[in-house]
C-alpha cells in the first residue's frame, strides 16, 4: 500500500512530545496498532505517529478512508475537531486549533457569501458547509463567530481564549515554545508577551523562576501605573496655580490704585473749579 505523508499535515497538529511518543511506542509494541489510520486517498491523515512506530518496527497496521473529504480545508476542519476532543491535548493548544477553526470557517463562510448558486444567488444556505458536507446532508460547521462559542469549543474560558489570542500575536517564538511545554502557564505567559521580544527571549532563557518574575513585574505594572512624573506635575501645577493667584493679586491692586487715583483726580477738579467760577459753564 502507497501511503504518503504530507509534511504539511503532519505539522498541523502540536507533535507529541518525547514522552508521549515513547508511551504511545510502548503501548502499539505491547498491544498492536489497534486505531485504524485514516486516509484521503493515499495521503495520510490522521495516525503519523502510529504509522512511524509500525514501520520502524515492522508491525501491521489498518487503513480507513474518509469519503467526506472535499479539499485540503475539509481534511484541516476534521483534523481540529479530532483533536479538540481528546483529553491529552493541552489548554493552550486546544484554544489554537479553536482559533485556527474560526479562520478557516470565516473564510469559507466569507467565499460562500460572494459565490452564486446556479440561479445567480448566493449560497447562503452553504455557508460554513463544506461541499462533502452539504452532499451528506450534514450539519452546517459551528461558525464560532463569538468568543464565548471559541470557549465552549476549546472547553476553555472566555478570559483563556483572550489570553491565548494576545499569546499568538505577541509572544516570542521562545515564549511560545514555553507555553506549549508546559514551563509558563497560559496567563502568565499572556503577561509575559506584553513586554518587549527581547525581554520575553531574556526570561525564558533564564528559566520557569524568572518567567514567574518578569509575569509578576507585569501584573504589578498594571495594577500599579508608574507616575515617575506625578511629583513633577504636582509641583507645576502648584507653581502655576501661585502665579495665577498672584497675578489676581496684582491686577485686583491696580485695579484699586486706578479707582483710589480716578477719585483723586475727581477732586482735584472739584477743588479747581471752586477757584475759577468764571470757567463754570451757565
């Protein structure tokens, strides 16, 4: 039988780690291959690493094909949801396929919208169905076109799914690679990426203890804003609002200097005409 395992695949989900794999050579060496691998034709789909174990050491192995295949984004949509069931897959990586899930739904859904039936409308009725799917009369794909629907999916919590969103566009590949290991927990490492990449890089290479820091310092931040400045501006403000008192101060003491000088020239005219009647007016 001609199996061909496509790289790309067989990368699209979070490998097993040394561990695992180990566990899982154990149990096939003692009990056999006991899962059927799924194919789409030749290329394999689901079971890289059973199909690995079994050609290393020679063992037999069953192959089931998957009918419902349509295309490449058919197989990555069962490929996730697979995944998203099994209990040995982490939160972390649990909220990624979610989220891969919600692109790949969203960008059929938005080539649906645009794509005319053979009556010139448009397929609304498809959207989020894949062409096998709507053949076998399944069920519409969950959109997931909410957080909380990304949640339910990925059995996580609304604040996780933000988490690993700011995860995936801020972190550094190291800082990722720790999360995944399990070094830094979810929201530690949502801390974490919020500092600068070269920061991030520095924590993890200093180990779990520093990572626990660097999230500490970033909480604290938070909860705390620096005002290094706060005394500065303190300080200007009290200048400036003494210099505006005092410049009342100075206008309300000219203003009385004009009143108290209008009212003595007042009287002085008062007293002059007193001495010249002759200029008064009749």
């Amino acid at each position: 039988m001609n199996i061909v395992v496509n790289e790309e695949l067989k990368a699209y989900i979070e490998p097993l780690t040394p561990d695992e794999h180990e566990a899982l050579e154990r149990s096939i060496l003692t009990e056999g291959c006991r899962d059927a691998l799924v194919l789409w034709g030749d290329v394999l789909v689901d079971g890289h690493n059973r199909y690995g174990i079994c050609q290393k050491h020679g063992l037999p192995f069953h192959t089931v094909q998957n009918p419902r295949f349509q295309s490449m984004e058919d197989v990555h949509l069962w490929m996730i949801d697979q995944h998203l069931g099994r209990r040995s897959v982490s939160d972390f990586q649990r909220g990624v396929l979610a989220l891969r899930k919600r692109e790949i739904v969203a960008d059929r859904r938005a080539r649906a919208a645009v794509a005319p039936d053979e009556t010139g409308a448009s397929s609304e009725s498809a959207i989020g169905t894949s062409p096998a799917e709507t053949a076998a009369g399944l069920p519409a794909t969950d959109p997931l076109n909410s957080r909380e629907a990304i949640a339910k999916a990925a059995r996580l919590s609304s604040s996780q799914v933000v988490m690993i969103e700011k995860i995936q566009k801020q972190a550094a590949p190291e800082l990722v690679a720790a999360v995944k290991s399990g070094t830094i927990s979810i929201n530690a490492a949502a801390a974490v990426a919020t500092l600068p990449a070269e920061e991030q890089v520095a924590a993890v290479a200093a180990g779990k203890d520093e990572l626990k820091q660097a999230a500490k310092r970033v909480r604290d931040l938070k909860r705390k804003p620096p005002r290094e400045d706060a005394p500065k501006k303190a300080a200007d403000a009290d200048e400036a609002s003494a210099e505006s008192d005092s410049g009342s101060d100075e206008i309300q003491r000219l203003r009385q200097q004009v009143a108290e000088l209008t009212a003595e020239n007042a009287e002085l005219r008062r007293q002059l005409a007193q001495l010249n009647p002759a200029d008064q007016p009749f």
